[in-house]
C-alpha cells in the first residue's frame, strides 16, 4: 500500500479524480445490472459520467479537507466541545454529520443536475432517496471513513460509491 499512499500524496486531485471516474461509474454500473434494468450502450454518455464522477471526486477531496479544518474551528472558538476533535470515534462522526448535512445535498443536486445535462432528462424524481442516504449511509460510512489516515480517505469514500450503487440497485430491483 506504499505506493498508493505515495500516489495519492503526490497527486491528490488527480488521483481523487482518477478513483472517483472509476469507481463511481463503476458503482452506477452495478447499480443498473443489480437493479435488472439495461446498461446504456451510448459510450460517450458513459465517459461523460465518468468526467463529472472524477470532477466530483475532486470537489469532495477539497470538501474533506476542509470540512476538517471547519471541525477545528468550531471546537477552537468553542461551538462544540473539544472531544469532537480529540477522540478520534468522535471526531469521525462529527465530521461526518457535518460534511453530509451541509456539503451532502449540495453535492447531491449537483450530481443529479449533471446526469440530467447527460441523459436529455428533465426534474428531479425520486431525489428524496438519494438525500435519505445522507443520514442512513453516507453518516455511518464516513464516520468510518474519517476515522482512517487523510491518504485513504478518499480512495475508501469511492468505494462506498460502489457498495452504495449496488444497494440501490438491489432495492430497485425490477421484476
């Protein structure tokens, strides 16, 4: 894992962008083959997801970090206890419930906003269950997530697009 962490370190944006493309179109792919709907055969509406998933990825890297310096302040000027920054469980959690409840649906829309640029699709249907994932899993995922060291924050939080995708799919299963 040398070389991922070095990779990483060395090349956050891009490598934020490069796991993002990958296993955020990854984690959509699976979502429509669990969900026994058919995958889109237009190549070039699947690299433009790709685009905006690698885009996306770099808009979190930055949420991350600073959502992590957000955290700190608001311990430092006294506006949440100072566990919130010293206990590592905690911190994780706070900076979780933070990032998903403020930077969350922003990112969500945003991505919703995208898909329908890319797909020709007009409204927002359905974006209630993309933003309940907030609190059900992106607040316990990322509460793992950022109990991690910062280098493989970023790598794990596209992973969970993956299992997230696959989730989806399951429940949309189509008979």
């Amino acid at each position: 894992m040398a070389w991922y962490v070095e990779w990483v370190t060395k090349n956050a944006l891009f490598a934020a962008f490069v796991q993002f493309a990958i296993l955020g179109t990854l984690g959509e792919v699976l979502g429509i083959v669990a969900s026994r709907r058919k995958v889109s055969a237009k190549p070039a509406e699947w690299l433009a997801k790709a685009l905006v998933w690698g885009l996306l990825g770099i808009l979190i890297k930055y949420a991350f970090a600073g959502f992590g310096g957000f955290l700190q302040t608001l311990a430092d000027k006294g506006m949440l206890p100072v566990a919130c920054v010293e206990i590592v469980i905690l911190r994780a959690f706070c900076l979780s419930l933070i990032t998903n409840a403020q930077f969350g649906p922003l990112l969500m829309v945003l991505h919703r906003s995208s898909d329908n640029l890319i797909t020709g699709t007009r409204g927002y249907a359905g974006i209630e269950k993309s933003l309940a994932t907030l609190a059900w899993f992106w607040v316990p995922a990322h509460t793992v997530t950022f109990a991690l060291p910062h280098e493989y924050q970023v790598g794990l939080a596209a992973l969970w697009s993956v299992a997230l995708g696959l989730i989806m799919g399951f429940t949309k299963r189509q008979k």
